[in-house]
C-alpha cells in the first residue's frame, strides 16, 4: 500500500486557487490539509476515498469482521 504525505495548504491559498485544488484532489488522489489557524484545520479528500476509509473502519469495528479480514488477507499473501 502506497500512502502519499498529505499536502498541506492554507487557508487563503485554497480562496484563490481552489478550483486547480480540488482538480489535484480528484485527478491525484491526493489528500490536502488546509489550515487556517493552528487549531483549524480540514482535510480534503475525493468521496470515493472517504466512503472507502468510513467501510473499512465500520468492518474493522467488529472483531469478528476484523479477524475474517486478518484471515483473508493471511491467506492471499
């Protein structure tokens, strides 16, 4: 699995380029932060991603589902 460094940007950056940001998100996949203040912050992500990540968690949560998972991927390597 490749994890790419999350890009951060600022807020002020992201007002004026946002449509060239959200192309980079889409076209990249990459995941921006964007900061406003050093207490605010939000991450950027394209949905297919973000519904991916929520499965995952909701399918980890389970111990039984989590453990059929650990088998599964046990089995394929």
């Amino acid at each position: 699995m490749n994890i790419t460094p999350i890009q951060q940007i600022s807020f002020s950056e992201c007002s004026t380029e946002f449509p060239k940001i959200f192309n980079r998100v889409l076209k990249n996949h990459e995941v921006i932060s964007v900061r406003k203040e050093s207490s605010q912050e939000i991450i950027m992500l394209e949905a297919k991603e973000y519904s991916s990540l929520m499965e995952t968690l909701y399918l980890l949560s389970n111990p039984i589902n989590a453990e059929r998972l650990r088998k599964s991927i046990s089995q394929h390597k």
